[in-house]
C-alpha cells in the first residue's frame, strides 16, 4: 500500500504533469484578440445634382433602403468650389478663404495657398494607414498638367493614387493626371469619363482589399454639370421628359431681391432649352448610377462590402425655371442649397431619415471618426456617425450657415450665370428646418417661412417685429465670426 507521502507525491507529479500539457510554450503569453480592421470610406460625390434628380437613380434609392438619409443636409455655398473646399477640410468659406471658382477669393489657387491641402480628409486618413484615391474632378482652376513649381505634374498631399482631369465637364476630350502623368482620352464610347472613372474605382477598391489595407476612395463626377452629356447608351432615355414645374415655376416670390426683381416670365424658348437640359440630366445620371451599381457589386466581390462606409451627395443643387431662373445654382433657396446625402454601412440604421440640420463641413469630421482619428480644433464641422448609427441628438445644431461672395460672371468660369439664370450679390444666410434667412451686401433681406410657405414665394423680412430681426443678425453674425469647433457649434444653435 502506498504511503500517504508517495501518494501526494505521486498526485502532485500527476498535476503538474496536466497543468504543463494545457499551458502555452515555455516563454509565451496568450495572444492578443486581433483588432478590428478600419472601415473602409467610399465617396461618390455628383456635380451639380439636386434632389429631382434622385427618383431617375435606382442604386441611390437602393443606398437609402440600406443605409440613412439626411434630409436637412446643405451646402455652405451653391457653388463648386466653395463647397467642395468645406468637404475636404470641415471648414466655412470664411475659414478655408475660398468663396468662388477664381480670382482672390476662389478656386484651387486660393485653396493651395491658404494651406488647405495640408489639412484635409485624407491628410488624416493616410496618417492612419490608409491607402486614398481620388477620381474625377478636383476643384476649379486645377490643371492637370501644372507642375506647380515642381518636376512632375502636381498631386496633392494625402493622396496615394490620383486620376484627375481639369476640363471634364463635356466628358469627352480630355486628359487625366494619373499619378503624375498625363494621359489623354479621346471622343470614343469608352473614353466616356464617367464610365472611366468606374472603371478605374473598381480597380482601385480592388488591389486595395487584395492588399489588406483600409481604403478610402472619392469619385467626384463631371456629371450632371453643364454641358449635361450623356453616354451614348443613355441619349434615348426618357423620351419627352420635361423639367419639373413645380409652385415655384416661373414665379418671382414677393418682395424678391432687386438682383432677382427684373426678371420677366420665361420665354417658350427657354422653357423648351430647360425640358431638353433637364432631360439630358437625367440621361446622364444613368452612368453615375451605373458607376455605384459597378463599385457595390466591386466591394462585395473583394469581401469588403460589410466593413465599408459608401457615401453619395452632391457639390450643390440645381434650379431649372423656379423664381423665373433659368438652368443655374448660387442662390440661398432650397432648389440650390439643400442637396441629398445617403450614407450606408457599419452600424448605419437602414431605411432610416435624420431631419438634424448637417452640412458638407461635417463630413471631413465623420470621415475622421471613421477611421478612428480624433477631430481637430480647426474643424468647423461635427460627426454625423452618430446620427447615421441611430443616437439621440437632443441638442444638435438648429441652423446651417451659407456664405456666397457674388456677383460672379467671369467669362472663363464654368459657372458663371447672369440675371437670366441668377447672378446673386454677395449674402450670407442662415437656414433652419423651419426658415431661411438671407442678408444682402447691399443691406436687402429675405425670410422665408417653410412651413406656411414651403416653396419661398413670400419673401416676409419687412414684416418681422424687431426683435426678431435683431435676434436672427445677432446669430447670424456669430455663425459668420466663428473659427474653431467648439465655436462654431455653439453659433450652430441660432433662434428658431
């Protein structure tokens, strides 16, 4: 029989014996979960697309049904690219100091020079790691050949890859800065620029995720602008589609602005030119909505579509007869400022509406969070992650800031409009989502009801008591003084 200090001698060998063949190799510790990798960004952002133009894209009406819909998203100015510099950086015109397309206040000189380049979405999101793209059309004045000062034609900081064009508007004709060199496409059906940029964003999402590495991808299309081109495949397309005559068709509001005043009904001939534009518009939608189809269908094939944020919006509206304007952007009223936003991915709501008031300078913010980097101070704008993934927002902003520097008619301006389609004077406005509120260089006003008065017909500023005057310039001039995060959150919160 076996003595008690055997017996525990032997238990003993017995346990350690155990212990020793669970345990890991000599030396090692238990290893670490692995870390979730960073959501990819795809960015899918139209030239001048508004919000009649949704119902003729049904890969944007299958991106609401998946994801959110902001419906109270606006621009900072309805204008290229004043707009397209606060989507890059988060900041107002006033901060990132570009008002217009050109000259000492605008375009991609301006924006360079202020030092806007160092600091935008995808300075950031490179400094996390991810590999960044961009496609298409990149801000006014920039061309694709242009060295600036340096061996090579210029790409700006931030970027991995780059495929842009300066003069894409007629899709045609034209030539990229791809990585630094300059390749020019032709007049054929596959040099067609929006099915280019497909091509090439499909590419891209691809080597990306074969890569393993965190993408983010904006693809800025050419289209809808002027001179709407369509892809040959799409020139038959709705066949005697007219523009929308909506209660604002050719109808001055009341106590119109005197830049807006003078203008008479619409002639027959500019009828038939805005039915025959709108149509083409809508034609050449047709290869946007195709190039979303192309790049989802890309995402799920690569095994990246559930850990990507895919994101459509548009640089500005678009007014196509309404205040007696013909086909143009610039002004304060909804047809130009307001602008659809659909986000869809990780977390997102699907099939959900927010009516917070949001902006393009809250986008740069959310792509930051995103990729899990902080928000830096100078960002004027805010997250709207949060939003998209369903939380409460007691205490969000009630306004949105619109700044315009006006009038603008240089000649060699894509954009540039007159009386007939809206040459607005300098104004900033504010909007909330009951109200517009516009103040003239010239010391004119307006104020809209958009409850009682959802089209902007009653212009009803001369008839506010003064208070209420005194409250809206008070809030307005803080939203238009404010330079940091905090303080232009706080000016964000106007009378309502």
């Amino acid at each position: 029989m076996m003595s008690t200090r055997r017996y525990l001698a032997a238990a003993a060998v017995a346990a350690l014996t155990l212990l020793a063949a669970w345990a890991p190799a000599r030396g090692a510790e238990p290893a670490p979960a692995p870390a979730a990798p960073l959501p990819n960004i795809v960015f899918v952002l139209v030239d001048d697309l508004a919000w009649n133009l949704v119902q003729y894209l049904p890969q944007v009406q299958q991106l609401q049904r998946d994801g959110v819909t902001f419906t109270n998203y606006t621009v900072t100015d309805s204008l290229c690219c004043p707009s397209r510099s606060s989507i890059l950086t988060g900041q107002f015109p006033h901060d990132t100091g570009v008002f217009t397309n050109g000259g000492s206040d605008g375009g991609f000189a301006v924006f360079k020079g202020r030092g806007n380049e160092t600091r935008t979405f995808a300075t950031v999101l490179q400094s996390r790691g991810y590999r960044t793209g961009f496609m298409g059309k990149y801000l006014n004045g920039y061309l694709p050949a242009d060295t600036q000062g340096g061996a090579l034609p210029y790409v700006p900081p931030g970027w991995s890859e780059w495929y842009v064009a300066g003069n894409g508007y007629p899709e045609y004709d034209y030539d990229l800065n791809e990585n630094h060199t300059v390749v020019h496409y032709g007049g054929e059906p596959a040099d067609y620029l929006t099915n280019v940029l497909s091509r090439k964003g499909k590419d891209f999402v691809q080597r990306a995720a074969t890569a393993g590495v965190p993408f983010l991808l904006e693809v800025s299309t050419f289209a809808p602008h002027s001179p709407f081109t369509p892809a040959n495949q799409d020139l038959d397309d709705f066949p005697g589609l007219t523009a929308p005559r909506s209660a604002a068709y050719d109808r001055l509001p009341t106590d119109a602005p005197s830049w807006l005043a003078g203008n008479g009904p619409l002639t027959a001939q500019e009828r038939s030119t805005l039915d025959a534009n709108f149509r083409k518009r809508a034609q050449a939608v047709q290869a946007v909505d195709r190039l979303i189809g192309n790049l989802r269908a890309q995402l799920a094939d690569s095994g990246v579509a559930d850990n990507t944020y895919l994101v459509f919006s548009s640089d500005n509206g678009f007014h196509m007869g309404e205040y007696r304007l013909t086909g143009g952007k610039q002004t304060a009223f909804d047809t130009d400022v307001r602008v659809p936003l659909v986000l869809a991915g990780p977390g997102v709501v699907p099939g959900s509406q927010r009516p917070e008031i949001a902006q393009n300078i809250d986008l740069a913010p959310t792509f930051h969070r995103i990729g899990g980097a902080d928000v830096g101070t100078y960002i004027d704008g805010r997250s709207l992650l949060p939003l998209a993934q369903g939380d409460a927002a007691p205490s969000w902003r009630t306004g949105a800031l619109i700044e315009h520097h006006g009038p603008n008619q240089a000649a060699d301006d894509p954009d540039a409009q007159g009386r007939r389609n809206g040459s607005p004077i300098t104004y900033n406005a504010l909007r909330t989502a009951t109200y517009t509120y516009v103040e003239y260089s010239n010391g004119e006003r307006e104020y809209y009801d958009r409850v009682a008065d959802p089209h902007q017909l009653h212009n009803i500023a001369a008839a506010l008591p003064a208070a209420r005057l005194a409250d809206l310039r008070q809030a307005l001039a803080a939203y238009v003084g404010c330079h940091s995060h905090s303080s232009c959150w706080a000016a964000g919160h106007v009378p309502t």
